[in-house]
C-alpha cells in the first residue's frame, strides 16, 4: 500500500472523491488527537509490513 496523504479536520468533504484520489485517511472535525494518531500509527505499520 502506498501512503500519499493524511487530512485532518476537513469541514464538509466531499470522501468518496478524497478516497478515490489516494487517501488513505480522513479525520472529520471533532476528531480526538489521540484516536487520529492512533490510526495513523496502524496504517503506518499496516504499509510498513507489506
């Protein structure tokens, strides 16, 4: 898996478009920080594995 972008806090996004282009993660607003490094630390590590 190739990792491009992360977004954080994204105030009416339009996802499907966003996913479809590469991302690989969204943080809606309201989102905890810790939750947010939480995930970004699994697809890290997900992509590192492979």
């Amino acid at each position: 898996m190739k990792i491009s972008n992360t977004i954080i806090s994204l105030i009416n996004p339009d996802y499907l478009f966003l996913y479809n282009a590469g991302i690989v993660v969204l943080f809606g607003p309201g989102t905890s920080v810790a939750a947010a490094g939480k995930k970004i630390l699994e697809v890290l590590l997900a992509a590192h594995e492979e």
